[in-house]
C-alpha cells in the first residue's frame, strides 16, 4: 500500500516537473523521501530532486540529492542519470588550473658606444 502512495506522490510530482512548476515537483518528491523512503520510489524521487534543484539554480542542493542518491543506490539507473546530469551541469564542469603568467624577460641593458 505504501508503494502505491508513493507511486502517486511520484506521478503527481512529475505532472508538475513536466510543466516546470519546480517548487510543487520538489514537494511531492521529498515527500516521497520522507515519507516512502523504504518504497521502491526513492532513488527515482532523489534523481528528480537533482533535476528540479539544478532547474532551480541551487546546485549545491542537485549535490546532496545525487550524493544520497550515490551512497544508497550505487548500481541504480537513476544513480547513473543523476551522475550524468551533474557531469553536464555548466557549474560542475571539471576545469585546469590557469597556468602562472609567464614571467617576463629582463630588459636588456643599453649599450653603450665604445
């Protein structure tokens, strides 16, 4: 029965994440978690948390929804969307270090006429 009520806070949730309504979406979703969290719902609803807070602008929030998501269920499909999802996200994006400003050759003395 839990299952089932979860499957419906999921459908509802997902209803509104179609139609960018990502507030309501987050709603529904953690309750899922809160509530459902022995359901097999879970990694699905922690997966579109990641979504909804990356469409939000608060990544640091997609971070410790796909951190739990990656400690709980590693080997899930929902794990390797949420991983992809943050690898794609422009403020993740794994850059080099700047390289140091060459430094600048001394002058060359004047020479003088001899």
């Amino acid at each position: 029965m839990r299952d089932h009520l979860a499957g419906k806070e999921m459908e509802v949730g997902r209803f509104y994440e179609q139609r960018n309504q990502w507030l309501a979406a987050v709603t529904r979703f953690r309750s899922v978690i809160e509530e459902y969290q022995t359901t097999s719902h879970t990694p699905e609803a922690l997966m579109r948390l990641t979504e909804c807070y990356l469409a939000l602008g608060v990544p640091e929030e997609a971070r410790k929804s796909a951190a739990v998501l990656g400690a709980n269920y590693p080997g899930t499909k929902w794990y390797r969307r949420a991983y992809d999802l943050m690898q794609r996200h422009p403020g993740n994006a794994v850059t080099p270090a700047a390289a140091p400003a060459p430094t600048p050759a001394p002058a060359a003395a004047p020479k003088t006429g001899a």
